[in-house]
C-alpha cells in the first residue's frame, strides 16, 4: 500500500470477487483529502470499484475501511444507505414526476446535516430560475448540474462521481469543474474519468486501474511519468506544464508566457490570469539537434534528455528536462537511431500543439 501522510483520515481496501472467470481485485489506501480520481482503459473495472466502495455490488468479499469506520469485513456489510454517501452517475436519474425543487427536496429531508442548502447550490451551479420546472423540460448539462446537487445534499462522508461530465456542454463543464474542486475542500470525493484534463485539474492523488486490479496509486504527474505504467500506451500520453509570466499579444492575438524562463506562446482567447497549466502530449512533441528555420513551429525549448526507454519494438519516450519541470516525447526508434540521442544530451524540443487545461 502507499505510504500516506500521517495523521489523515484514509480508506482502506482489499477486495475482490470470487468469480474466476472475471476477477476484480481492487487493494490499496487514499487519503480522505480533496480529489482522488480514478483513471484507466474502457471496461478496466473503475466503475465496478466505485460500486464496490458505495455498497451497491455485494459481490465482493474482503475488507473495507473508511476512517475509523468498518465498511465491509468477512463478518460485517454496511448497506449503501448507511454509508453516507453520495453517488453521481453519467446519468442523471432525476425523478420524471417531480420538479427540480422536489427532486432535492427529498435529498435534503434526509436525517443529516447537508454541506450546503438547496438555495446555496442553486447560486453555484446556476438552477435557481430552473427549480419550478420538471426535470423532463431540462437539458442535458440542466439535468446534471441538478443531479450533482441532489447527491451533494446526501453526502456528509464521501462523494462518488462517475464520469459525470463525460456527455456535458461547454457551459456546464466551465461551472462545475471549479465548482467540484471547491467542494473537495469540505467533502473527498473519488471521481472515475477518461479525461486526463479533469484528472489532472482536478485530482491531487489518482488510482490506476487495468484489468480488474489497481495498478498504482500516487500523484498524476508521478504516475504519469512512470513509463512501466499502462498509461504509456494511450494516445494522449503527455504531462501538463506551468505557464507564467502570462501577457496577451493583441497584435498576433496570442497569449506569452515562459515555462522556466522560456518563452512560449499560446494559440488560446485572452487571459487575465498570470498563469496556467497546459498539457503537453508526447505525440506533439518534436526533437531537433539544432534549431528549425522557416518553420510554423514556434514553441523551441532547450531541454535535457534524462531517459530514453523503449515503449514497444518501433517507438521509444524521452523524459526531458527542462528546468524543474518535465516533458515527454514520444518518437520512433528510426528517429532516435538516425539523430543519435544520448541521455544527458542537450537538444532543442519543439511543442508542436498545446491543450489548454484552464
């Protein structure tokens, strides 16, 4: 298990499923602090371990502590009900009969103590004009921002969200990916996502999980850079990198800044921010020995290459220093062969696309 700060609150797991012929085993500890998110492949098992620790598959034995309370044990099962929870899934699940102030209304009549009031959600995830309607006459994004707000007014412990803004608008996103980050201040929350820009916004520690099993536990950059890891494989492998000194260029209509002190420009709207974080991915990094001239590319940093490791039998990833931050790229054995890299090298890696996390 991974070696937590002393003195936090955590939960504990070891459990699995007796079916041999799809064995789930999910063992480890987070810290009950701030976001933990849960990441892996489509059908690795990150909804069945959320079902797991909510109580709602009763398939599995072993143990499971939360805090100082016993969740499940070989002699012991806490209903879903009793564990103070509260669980978003990708589907809003509102009643159909009820209006939306109905629908919260009943979270709320339960016998605990609510972090917020309905009236207080309804200001921060913008539903305050909708409560009068049913919830057949919401949209999409509506219906979500509702629902989230229902299981915030039901959870006092622990707040399981599965991909909740995996189907959602732009508006939506914008509201409640700040919002949720907030929250985590007062309530932990494990959210499952195939987003690595919510998973990395949002999350301070991350499980990992492949085929059935947690792989790993840790940060997301931590994890990230690890390259035994199964997240190497994923097309949109990369890390995300902090831009300071931010300064609008209204003449090119790009955002400046520097990434260690050197300069870069960004192709996003105007910023009143100082700084933010964007995500580099290895694929979209190009690896020069001496600079391009005449060339759309026109993010150029000096880095060092720490490692090389093989990735598979036609490609390998670079770990690049550049000062105290990191960046990956992802290249050919042909290139590597062809341009002669060493590790502790000095060469020049070009950013060909940034992502902006916000």
């Amino acid at each position: 298990m991974p070696e937590l700060i002393a003195n936090k609150k955590i939960m504990a797991f070891d459990l699995s499923t007796q079916n041999n012929e799809m064995l789930f085993h999910f063992k480890g500890e987070i810290a009950l602090l701030g976001v933990c998110g849960v990441f892996g492949d489509s059908g690795s098992g990150k909804t069945t371990f959320a079902r797991a620790v909510a109580g709602l598959d009763d398939g599995f034995i072993g143990q499971l502590q939360f805090g100082d309370d016993i969740w499940q044990s070989n002699a012991h099962f806490l209903k879903t009900e009793k564990r103070k929870i509260g669980m978003v899934f990708q589907e809003p699940r509102l009643f159909p009969h009820l209006d939306v102030n109905a629908n919260l209304v009943i979270a709320s009549n339960k016998k605990r103590k609510p972090l917020y009031s309905i009236a207080q959600l309804g200001k921060a995830l913008d539903f305050n004009d909708l409560l009068a309607k049913k919830t057949t006459q919401l949209s999409g994004g509506q219906k979500q921002r509702i629902a989230i707000a229902r299981a915030i007014l039901t959870a006092t412990d622990l707040l399981i969200m599965d991909e909740p803004l995996s189907s959602l608008d732009q508006h939506s996103r914008n509201i409640l990916l700040p919002f949720i980050k907030q929250l985590s201040t007062r309530l932990p929350i494990i959210y499952i996502t195939h987003s690595m820009k919510e998973l990395f916004y949002l999350s301070g520690q991350m499980i990992l999980i492949s085929h059935g099993k947690i792989e790993a536990i840790g940060s997301p950059q931590a994890l990230f850079l690890d390259t035994k890891l199964s997240l190497v494989k994923h097309d949109h492998y990369g890390l995300f990198l902090y831009v300071t000194d931010l300064l609008w260029d209204s003449h090119y209509a790009v955002m400046k800044g520097k990434i260690d002190g050197q300069a870069v420009m960004l192709t996003v709207s105007e910023y009143k921010g100082e700084s933010m974080k964007v995500k580099v991915e290895s694929r979209d990094v190009i690896i020069s020995r001496a600079p391009l001239h005449a060339s759309s590319l026109q993010n150029k940093l000096m880095v060092t290459i720490e490692k090389i490791e093989s990735i598979s039998q036609w490609s390998v990833l670079l770990t690049l220093c550049i000062k105290k931050q990191k960046l990956l790229a992802k290249i050919t054995k042909k290139s590597l062969l062809e341009l002669k890299l060493q590790e502790k090298e000095l060469i020049f890696a070009y950013i060909k696309a940034v992502s902006i996390l916000g």
